[in-house]
C-alpha cells in the first residue's frame, strides 16, 4: 500500500521535530519533505536539532528544510502537520486548506472556530466530523486541531468521570514543563530555582477549550459542556511533563474506588482500532503517594510511538464532596505532535484522507 505524502511545517522547532520522530517508519504516512522559514532554507535537520530523547536515522538528519510556500507545498503532499507560531500558523493553515490539504495543527490559531475541532480522539471523536461542515472541505482540504497541552492531560481523564458521574466544576492548578514554552523558550536566569506564576493566555485557554471538547458537536454548531471550570496555571523547572492538580464535584456521588475503576477500565475509539500512535491504556493509575513525576511518568503509554501517549493519574482521594487527584501528561508528545498524529490517524481510519 502506498504511503499518503505528508509535509511537517515548522520542523526546526520542538514540536516540528517531534512531528519527524513520530513519522519515522510511520506505517500509513512518509515524510515528503520538512518545511520552515527562508532564513533555515537549505540547512539540514541535523543542523537545527532539538529534540534530546530521540535518536534520529541518520537519513531523517541529512534531509534537508524547504521554504514554506503553502501553495507549493499543497502540490505535493495530502497532509501536512502543522508546528508553527499561531500568529504565522494561522494564515498558512488556511490557505494550505483552501488548496486540499488536510491540515493537523499545534496551534491555536483556529481552535474556538465555529466549524474547527479541537480534536482527542479518545474524548469526542465524533467532532472530526464537524470538517465535513468548512467550506474547504469539498476540495479535499480541512483544519483539525489538538488542544493546549495542558487542556489534553486533563481532558482525558474529564472525559469517562463525566461520563459516569457528571461533572459540576472542576478546578485546576498547573505545573508546566518548560518545553510547553518552546525552544529556547523561558531564560534559564528566570526558570532555574524558580517557579512562575503566570503563563500569558493560559488560564483562558483552559478554560475554554475543555467546555468545547467536552461539549457536543450537533446541527452545525459545536455546544460547550455545561460544568464550570477553574484554572490556576505555572511554569517549573521541568524539562518534558505537564503535572497537574484537580479537585472536581461531579453531580453522582463517586468514591475513590469509583473513579479508579472508571479511570482504569476506560478505553477510546484509539484502542478500539488500534490506531498506530495510541497507547493500549490511555490513563494509567499509580496507587503510590508520590506518584506521577515527570522523572518517572512522562513516557508512560508504551514503546515505540506509543511512548509518551498516556495520561498517568495518582494521589486519587476524597474529602467531603469532592475528588482531589493529580495527573501528568508529555506536553510535546500526547499534548503536542502525538496528539495531532492520533488526530491524522483517525480521520485516516475514517476514510477523510
């Protein structure tokens, strides 16, 4: 079977580069070409390296970047997988659209678009189907959306608690790797010893973006879930691994076992077609005390392209009426480029490719 073409846009950066190792060998799709600005046209990616835990064939190094010209590259490739700067990703995701590429972005320039899916397949799905509903999807090319980083690591476990309990509110404290901020990202004076208390637009992001992927997608418009959440966010000094802390009250009343149970049995429309980036368990529950870390949990979901694709949830427990819990979740993998290939590999499954 022949492979579908696809192109990484924005690969001299973290998320570009984890686009490439996840693309490497990737049974359905082959790498046409990696892309960037004009100022790294020419160099090879073995020149612009960033990713630490990956090591890369030494013929994936030696290809070398192109221009990002959206038109051309529409020419050439199906896909194209998307890890650019939103301001500049914004404008270049519509046009490759509008020339029949299937487009599957990190950004978050079109996420709160009316007729855009900000996609997790194991949690909604059936949202891809809202791409059948943009005007570019009868040329053949459409926007899907991964989520922020931080709103995925929570959204997968969100998901089967409201399903079986009913969220009522949910809130969220953050302690984000510094990766989420790109390369080179925070100043090492600022981050070193040190933990910030703002991260511009997060809070926000959150907030917004888990009513709509936990909402529903029906007669044309996407409708947000009715729970209200709140979301307190920071950076640490942490390489790779968002944690993060949730108290929540849901509507049915769920004991500790409960939640564990619904956690642990839980599987998504991934596993159910063993789509090839999906982790065989998406949320995995730790019954240590001190458990998730990022030193031990960030690449829990498996080997291969698997690694790095589960959720691990720890420290589950209840006082009064609420559930408090902690997760951790790979920021630039299930939160980053692993997220849009799950995205590409399900709307792949479904025949939209």
């Amino acid at each position: 079977m022949r492979k579908t073409q696809v192109a990484v846009l924005g690969a001299t950066g973290m998320i570009g580069q984890r686009f490439v190792e996840m693309l490497e060998d990737h049974p359905t799709f082959e790498i046409e070409g990696l892309y960037a600005s004009e100022r790294s046209e020419g160099k090879r990616l073995s020149d612009v390296l960033k990713v630490r835990d990956h090591e890369f064939k030494q013929e994936t190094l030696d290809i070398k970047i192109k221009n990002a010209d959206p038109k051309d590259i529409a020419k050439r490739v199906r896909v194209a997988f998307v890890g650019l700067p939103s301001d500049i990703a914004g404008p270049t995701e519509t046009e490759l659209a509008a020339n029949g590429v299937a487009v599957f972005t990190n950004a978050g320039a079109h996420r709160m678009d009316p007729d855009t899916p900000i996609l997790i397949p194991e949690v909604n799905q059936d949202h891809l189907m809202s791409v059948k509903d943009q005007s570019t999807f009868s040329n053949g090319g459409f926007i899907v959306t991964n989520a922020n980083c931080s709103s995925t690591g929570v959204a997968v476990p969100l998901y089967p608690i409201n399903e079986e309990f009913v969220l009522k509110e949910v809130f969220i404290s953050t302690y984000q790797a510094l990766s989420g901020a790109g390369y080179p990202g925070v100043p090492s004076l600022d981050a070193v010893g040190n933990v910030i208390p703002y991260i511009g637009g997060e809070e926000e992001k959150m907030e917004s973006e888990l009513a709509k992927i936990l909402g529903i997608y029906q007669n044309k418009k996407f409708i947000p879930a009715k729970f209200r959440t709140y979301a307190n966010c920071a950076r640490v000094p942490v390489v790779d691994g968002h944690l993060e802390s949730l108290i929540l009250r849901t509507e049915k009343e769920a004991s500790v076992e409960d939640i564990i149970r619904v956690l642990e049995n839980f599987r998504g429309e991934p596993q159910r077609r063993k789509l090839p980036s999906a982790p065989f368990q998406p949320i995995i529950v730790r019954r240590e005390e001190n458990r998730p870390q990022p030193a031990t949990d960030v690449f829990a979901g498996g080997t291969g392209r698997s690694k790095g694709m589960a959720v691990t949830v720890g420290r589950v427990r209840k006082k009064d009426d609420c559930i408090k819990l902690f997760l951790l979740s790979h920021n630039t993998l299930r939160g980053g480029a692993g997220g849009s290939m799950l995205n590409a590999e399900l709307a792949q499954s479904k025949g939209l490719l």
